[in-house]
C-alpha cells in the first residue's frame, strides 16, 4: 500500500505518531510551570526523562501499563490502568504526551 491509501484508512492518530513533536515550546513550557509545581529545571529534566523512554514524544497504552506494574509490583493493575490512562489521555488519542502526562501526575501528586 502506498501513503496516500494508508492515510485513508488508518486514523489519523497513527498515521501521525511519527509525526509528532517531541521539543516543548516556549508556550508549552510556560504553561507546564505555570499550572504545576515544578520549576522549569525540574521540568526539562523531566521532559528529558519522558522522551529517553518514549522517544516519539507519546506513551502507548502498552508502555503506561508496564509503567504501572512497575510500580505496583505484585498487584493486578490492569483494570487501574485503564481508568487512569483515560484521566490521562485528555485529548482522547489513545496516547498520552508529556504536556498530559505532568498534568495529570501533578494532580494526582497534590
């Protein structure tokens, strides 16, 4: 199949995953330490972190579960997991990015 036919038929949340941005703007990153407790060092290291594990800049649902075993090791957190990606995943993607990511983790931390 070529690209053009793909683009009609897959939806357009994976045909551009690839796509996706990974820098934070200026904006963004305004926003981020505005609406969150952390300073702008603490977010970039953060950004930083987020990117080495998902390099395209989002969480598959797949990476949030195993994110969530670890760190409830020996407890069944699948169903959890779903609910919580969906909190996460505000714009309903079906991916989380680091701007819902910190969102939510900072909700969820105070």
């Amino acid at each position: 199949m070529t690209t053009g036919v793909l683009n009609k038929v897959l939806p357009k949340a994976i045909t551009n995953r690839k796509k996706k941005k990974v820098e934070l703007t200026a904006e963004e990153t305004n926003f981020l330490i505005w609406n969150t407790s952390l300073g702008r060092e603490k977010l970039e290291e953060q950004h930083k972190n987020f990117l080495s594990n998902h390099a395209n800049g989002q969480m598959t649902k797949k990476s949030f579960n195993k994110m969530m075993r670890e760190s409830h090791p020996g407890v069944n957190t699948k169903k959890l997991s779903r609910h919580i990606f969906r909190m996460y995943d505000t714009n309903g993607d079906g991916f989380v990015d680091f701007k819902e990511f910190v969102l939510a983790l900072d909700v969820f931390n105070n």
